[in-house]
C-alpha cells in the first residue's frame, strides 16, 4: 500500500497562479484572511484570475489584499469528517 503524498502542507499559502491551479484540480479546502480576519468559512476555489479569487459559494476575493491557506492538520481532520 503506497501513501499519498500531500499536495500542499499544513497552513500553506496559496501565492502562484500554479498553487491555485492545484487546489481547484484537487478541491482543496482553503481559509481566506484580510488582516488576520477569516473573510469566509473554510471552502474550496472556483476559479481565479490575476486579481481576484471565487470561491464556491460565489464570493470574489481580491487576491492582492488578501491571503489564501490551506487547512492545519486538525482543521483538515474537523473539515472531512463532515
């Protein structure tokens, strides 16, 4: 039996056009801050351009003045047993 290795790490920033390629292909769970502020509950990206970010429940972000990370291990574990 092989393990799966792990797209992203625990509380990855999302930065790279690439980075948010990969978390809409594998429906990654991600958290949205503005100043160290949660913008929205923790939800996957629909799509993304050069300035901003929709997530899955419609919201655009703007990608400049704000920061996208993947979940800690424990929010990981508390989000998939939903």
């Amino acid at each position: 039996m092989t393990k799966e290795k792990a797209i992203f790490g625990a509380k990855q920033e999302l930065k790279t056009d690439h980075d948010f390629e990969l978390a809409i292909m594998h429906k990654e769970p991600i958290e949205t801050f503005q100043d160290r502020m949660r913008l929205r509950p923790i939800t996957t990206i629909r799509s993304y351009n050069d300035h901003s970010v929709r997530i899955s429940d419609g919201t655009t972000i703007f990608r400049n003045s704000s920061k996208f990370y993947t979940l800690s291990e424990e929010d990981r574990a508390a989000y998939t047993s939903k």
